[in-house]
C-alpha cells in the first residue's frame, strides 16, 4: 500500500467491498499492460496477480463490482466502469482491457 501512495495513486479509504472478491476473473496479461499503461501511467511497474485484485477492489465502487460479478461469464464484450475515469472490457470471465471512459464513448458514437 505504501508503494502504491509513493506512486501518487489514489485510493477511497471509504471502501465498501470489505469481503467482496473478484473471484472467478483471470486478468490477461494484455489487460496488465494496459492498465499500467493507461492506469498507472507507467510501462514497467510489476503486480502480482494478487496485488492488483485487492487494488482493483479498492478502487471499484460497491455497485460497479457487483455489476462485474453479474457479467463477468457474458461471450460478448461488456463495458464495465472502473473508478470514475476508466472502462474495463470483460468477456468469457476475462478482463480484457481498460480504457479511458472518455475516449471509450467517443470512439463509440465514430462507430454508430
């Protein structure tokens, strides 16, 4: 945790998924690359796969990770908001990748 606040991230000390755990999801290796990426702003920071799953529940606010929970298993890519400036990408009980949620809707209404 102290790595995480000397990195300059933010976290909700008000966190309400005290016993909620993002079971059953496989975080992809593309998913740990763009999360750094376009997350973290960095390229070369090293998570263990358990470390970035208590991050990542921090972070979820109660309803988006419940949400996540119910739509995790879907074979079409859901759009599931992460924080309140990225989307992740979730399919087949695999996050996929993050995006900024911003950059998400505009490239949406491009494809319509």
């Amino acid at each position: 945790m102290l790595l995480l606040v000397a990195l300059g991230v933010m976290i909700n000390d008000n966190n309400n998924n005290k016993g909620m755990k993002m079971e059953g999801i496989r975080l992809t290796n593309h998913f740990v690359e763009r999360f750094n990426q376009r997350y973290m702003n960095q390229n070369n920071y090293q998570w263990t796969d358990e470390d970035l799953r208590s991050y990542m529940t921090m972070v979820f606010k109660p309803y988006q990770l419940r949400h996540l929970m119910r739509r995790k298993n879907f074979s079409d890519p859901q759009y599931i908001y992460f924080g309140s400036k990225h989307t992740l990408v979730v399919r087949n009980n695999s996050v996929i990748t993050i995006y900024d949620s911003s950059k998400l809707k505009s490239r949406q209404r491009r494809n319509v």
